[in-house]
C-alpha cells in the first residue's frame, strides 16, 4: 500500500512540474520508462527469491 502511495506521489509530482515548466515531456518520458523497467526487474527479482526459498 506504501508503494502504490509513493508512486502516484512520485507521477504527480512529475504531470505537476511538466505543467509548471520545471520538466519536459522526453525527461518525463524517460524517468517513467527507467521507473517501469526498474519496477518490473525488482518484480521478478523478488518473485525467484521467493520461489527458490520454496524449493
């Protein structure tokens, strides 16, 4: 639940200064795509730590 909370914080943070001038739309683009691919690493990381403690 933290998580999720972060997140949407961190992503409305970001659309708040795209619109505010402080970001542009490939910076943007760019910390959401390395966020994704980091986020879904971490994902599948955690779930072969998990199954090689079930084996």
């Amino acid at each position: 639940m933290l998580t999720m909370i972060g997140t949407g914080a961190v992503f409305f943070t970001m659309i708040f200064a795209e619109k505010k001038g402080w970001l542009d739309v490939e910076k943007a683009k760019t910390i959401i795509n390395i966020g994704m691919m980091s986020g879904i690493c971490i994902a599948l990381l955690y779930f072969v730590h998990i199954l090689s403690k079930m084996f």
